[in-house]
C-alpha cells in the first residue's frame, strides 16, 4: 500500500521529468521574409499579419472583427505576440475608425495590435518576399486571408492540410472563423509551444 501510495507516483514523475517533449512543428514555408525595413520588426515577436487596401468594404471590416474575436482576445496574452496589420498611405484614414470599432465591440485594449502605414511599394516588397507567387494584392480590396511570420522571420503554415491545394496551407481566411478557430489559433498553438520548449543546440566550436 505503500508502495502505490508514494513511490509509484514518484516514478512516475521521474519518468515525465526525464522525457524529452514531442510534438509535430508547424512547418516553415518560407525562411527570411521581409522585416519592413524597420518600420515594425517581426524579429522576435510571433506575428499574425493581415493586409488591407486603400478602399476597405464592409467585409474587410467583418473580417477584421473576426480576427479580433476569435485570435487576439485569446492570444494576447501571450507574452511574444502580435497582430500586425498593413494599411496603404491612401486608406490610412480607416486605421483610427478600425480601432474604435474593435475596443467598442470587443472591450480588449490593442496593445498588441500594430496598424503599421506603407507606402505600396513596401507592402508589395514584404508580399514578394513570401515566395508565393498565387498571392495577389489587390490595392483597393487588400487580402481577406493572414499570415504566421514567426520570430526568426519565417513564414509558417501547413503542408498536410486537406482542405488546400497540395497539402500546402500558408494563409488562413480572415472571412471563416472556422478556419480561424480550429486551424490559424491551433497553428498559433504550436509555435508558442515550440517557443515554450526549445532546447538550446550546444555550439560546435
């Protein structure tokens, strides 16, 4: 009785403190992407990122509702995160209105939510540096979908997803918040546990 009562749990936990933590990463689909020439680093913050155009519909700003609701309620309070979203020179004036929207309906501070103005330019040059050549700007309407850039600034995403072409998933549908729930915050997930449980490599001298 003893024996179960103390030493069992025990080993138990030796057993668990011994163990190495496995788990699938999220794999990398583009390494180096590019950081905005220091208008807002991505280095070392895991970062959702959202592109808007210079005439914002009514549907872009649902789908901005739907990222606030369903990722960064729940996911700032992550000590390394952010929310990055790209407004054009031109649709800079949305950017006080979007704001005001989100903390009306949602009752959460944006502190962790950069609205970063580029010139087109900037914006097509980060795009480009995806090394994706089916994403296609459009400058009036921007992106319905987000992307994960990670804090070593590489673009995150899937490659055995079933709903996507090749297997190969690089960006979540800001308009589905079943995407947004059960794929973009579980993919999240895992970057903050791969965060969480990363082992030093010793150096080779």
């Amino acid at each position: 009785m003893l024996f179960c009562t103390f030493i069992v749990p025990l080993l138990f936990f030796l057993f668990l403190a011994s163990g190495k933590v496995n788990f699938n990463k999220l794999p990398v689909i583009t390494e180096n992407v590019s950081n905005l020439e220091g208008e807002l680093p991505f280095r070392h913050k895991v970062s959702v990122v959202s592109v808007l155009g210079e005439k914002p519909s009514l549907r872009t700003y649902q789908n901005i509702l739907n990222l606030y609701q369903v990722i960064y309620k729940s996911t700032e309070k992550y000590k390394d995160f952010q929310v990055v979203t790209i407004v054009p020179e031109l649709g800079k004036e949305t950017v006080e209105a979007l704001k005001s929207e989100l903390i009306k309906v949602g009752g959460v501070d944006l502190l962790k939510w950069k609205f970063v103005v580029l010139p087109v330019e900037k914006i097509q040059t980060m795009i480009s540096s995806f090394g994706l050549s089916s994403i296609e700007y459009k400058l009036e309407q921007g992106l319905d979908d987000v992307f994960i850039i990670d804090e070593y600034l590489n673009l995150r995403g899937r490659i055995d997803d079933e709903d996507s072409q090749n297997g190969i998933m690089f960006s979540y549908s800001t308009g589905s918040v079943s995407v947004l729930k059960n794929k973009l915050k579980e993919d999240l997930k895992v970057i903050f546990y791969e965060s969480k449980f990363a082992v030093k490599e010793p150096k080779i001298n």
